[in-house]
C-alpha cells in the first residue's frame, strides 16, 4: 500500500488509560508505515504519553475545557482538524464529539473508521460472562478498515533508549499502585498495606505509586512504618513515573491506567480485579489472564467500567482476596 504523503488522523480524548492502550497500536501502524504521517489528537496531560514516538507521529494536546469547549469550540476544532488535511479519519472515541468529527469528513469524502465499543454487548459480559475483544486489537481493527495491515509488534517505550530516573532503584523491586478512579475496582487500602508489610518482611523494596493530594497522604504513612517501602506518588512527571515503573521487577496494579502504563514500560505486571474482569476487554498490553487475580465470583462482572460502589454492598471480590494470595502471586511470578 503506497501511502506516501498521505496523513492519518487519530482521535482519542479520554481517559488516561484508554489512551495508554491506543498507544501499542499506534506505535505499530507507525513502524510497518513509516511514509504515513500520523497525527493523534487527544488532551495535553494524556499527549505526554506518547513517549519516543516514532518520528512520523505528531501527537496535539487539544484543551476540551478551554479553547475548544462547547458548540463554538467543537467549530474550532473541526477547523484545526481540517487544517490537518487528513486522507484517512480513525476514531478511536466513538462518542458525540467524535461522531460530529466523523461526519464532517465523511461529507468532504474521507475514509474514515471508527471503533465498536460493543455497547450492545455490555449486557452478554455482565450477565453471562461472555468475554469482550481486548480494546488494543479493536484499535487494530479499525486501522485495518482503512486499509492498514497492521500487527501489534509494539514492546516498550524505552526500547530504544536509556530511561533515565532521578533516584536509585533496590531490587528486587516490587511497584504497587494500589488505587483506581472507583471504591469498586480498588482493593482496600487496610489489606493492600498487609500485603506491603509482607512483602517487605520478605526483603522485598516496596516502591508505592499514587497521585497526589489523599493518595500521598496515605503512602507516605505506608512508607513512614516501613524502611522497606517508599512513596513515589506525587513526586515525578507522569513520563518520568512511567520510567520508574520500567525499573520495578513487577507492578501490581488495580484495573486502572497504572497497569497500562506499566505495561507500556514493558514491565511484568499483576492485576488485581473487582467490580471489572480481565474479560470486560481492558487488560494491559502484554499481560496474560494468569498474571491476574480476579475471584470470578458469580455477580463479577458488574460494571464494563467501574462505580462508585458495589451494588450488593459486600464488595466480595476484593474482600475475599487476602493479602498472604497476593504476596504468593508476586512470588510465584518472580520466580522466587
């Protein structure tokens, strides 16, 4: 496929995760299409995920919420995308802001492909169990319905270059992200820390990452009862959190954008599953099922996404998780 001066335009907005998982796909359309330019458009933070792009990506951090916020705004943008001259449109999105991009130029004769979320699915994953197609290979699809053969030969950010941290790494070094954005997809806080305590016991470095704000508040008191276990949260980059991750022998991971961007640094991760299952279609690049804990109870799944409470109010699939299971699980997955 000649393509030659030609131009893709991809969209995808949110979140952070979900941008994360684009990435695999896009670094592989880049490498097997090297005469294509790319341009991704998403929101500035998310942009800084884009790390050693192949050279024929430009990424543009679009502010939602400030230029091109609202009816005018959503004008702006379709002008600063026209301005792209995109040949071909791959929506990654699928929402209505999408949908008016989309159709502004299919009217101008753009190819233009667009994910499936499979919404009319949600309800065989929560009710039967039937497992989803990983997003990454439905990211993949949707640049084969443009006419790009394209497989995930994405490995790590860092392949190519030395990642450089500003602090010294002990190993063996096990990360822990032990918070998501919802109470049901988070193993509690009170268990998560025996299992640090454990691990340390073991002679384990425990490194903890977090946001800032009450996550950090919280670690920093993880770290201040052991002298095996520290606080990374709140103190980097988002690009040099991701290098430290590429450090840790393995991450532990709720289902959240930590096991993506872990998985992104070509590091072995765990993750941990509540509210949401490996099969919901959002496990980390490179992550195999086994390298999971998800109790599989009968009423898991019971959201594609996560919520802000369990709605039988037990939270049993991350109650009946102990933290003696999950220090056996790292152990067993780091060989020891």
């Amino acid at each position: 496929m000649n393509v030659t001066d030609k131009r893709m335009l991809i969209i995808r907005f949110s979140a952070l995760g979900d941008v994360a998982m684009t990435i695999p796909a896009i670094y592989s359309l880049a490498v097997k299409y090297p005469e294509l330019h790319i341009d991704v458009v998403t929101r500035p933070f998310f942009a800084r995920l884009f790390i050693n792009a192949p050279s024929n990506i430009t990424v543009h951090g679009v502010d939602l919420n400030g230029e091109f916020k609202g009816i005018n705004g959503t004008f702006r943008l379709l002008r600063f995308l026209a301005g792209l001259k995109p040949d071909y449109v791959a929506d990654l999105h699928n929402v209505l802001r999408t949908w008016i991009i989309d159709r502004y130029f299919l009217m101008r004769g753009v190819k233009v492909a667009m994910v499936d979320k499979l919404r009319k699915n949600r309800k065989d994953v929560l009710k039967k169990g039937i497992e989803q197609p990983n997003f990454i290979e439905r990211y993949i699809d949707v640049f084969r319905q443009l006419g790009f053969q394209v497989s995930l030969t994405f490995q790590t950010l860092f392949h190519n270059s030395k990642n450089e941290t500003s602090i010294e790494i002990l190993h063996p070094a096990v990360g822990i992200a032990p918070f998501a954005r919802y109470y049901n997809k988070t193993y509690p806080p009170a268990l998560m820390k025996e299992a640090v305590d454990l691990l340390a016991a073991e002679g384990y470095n425990v490194y903890l990452f977090g946001g800032r704000g009450k996550e950090a508040e919280e670690l920093a008191h993880w770290q201040a009862d052991n002298d095996r276990c520290t606080s990374l949260a709140g103190r980097f980059a988002l690009e040099e959190e991701i290098a430290l991750m590429s450090e840790m022998d393995l991450m532990v991971s709720m289902d959240s954008a930590n096991q993506h961007m872990a998985g992104l640094a070509g590091t072995k991760v765990l993750s941990i599953w509540g509210s949401t299952t490996p099969g919901c279609g959002f496990l980390g690049y490179g992550q195999k099922v086994e390298n999971t804990i998800c109790l599989n109870l009968e009423c898991q799944p019971c959201t594609v996404a996560g919520s802000p409470e369990c709605p039988l109010g037990h939270l049993n699939c991350m109650n009946g998780i102990t933290p003696q299971s999950i220090v056996t699980k790292i152990k067993s997955l780091l060989g020891a």
